[in-house]
C-alpha cells in the first residue's frame, strides 16, 4: 500500500489526514503501517482526498490518475 508515501510526497502529516477521516493519529497510523486493515470507506475518502485511485493507493497500478465517474448507481 502506498499511504505513507502518497502522503509524504504531498507534505500532508498524519494528523491532518486523521483530522479529516475523523478518526485517531493512531489509527491512521496503523493503517500505513498495515496493522490495520484500511476499511473500504475509507480507503473511498482517502482516493478522492488525494485525487487518484483507489488502484493506486493499493499498489495495485502504477498509473496515478484517477478513473472517471461511472454513472451506473
């Protein structure tokens, strides 16, 4: 997963991504970290946050822009 370093190239520290995911430094922590499953909402939140996909934050592309809105919901 790429958390820490989307983050760190950003100049974003965890607290401020706490802050915004309403959740505990900690916690963020954990999930950069892997002790911590990341949950699929927040996962959502963190994509849009960063404006990319949730492909990339995964590892799962090395292509960091984000897919365009599907209209099927």
């Amino acid at each position: 997963m790429r958390l820490k370093a989307i983050r760190e190239d950003k100049d974003i520290t965890q607290k401020t991504l706490s802050e915004f995911l309403n959740i505990r430094q900690n916690t963020y922590s954990q999930y950069e970290n892997g002790q911590r499953q990341l949950p699929i909402d927040t996962l959502i939140k963190l994509a849009e946050y960063f404006d990319t996909s949730t492909d990339y934050i995964l590892g799962l592309t090395d292509n960091p822009e984000k897919y365009p809105r599907s209209n099927a919901r």
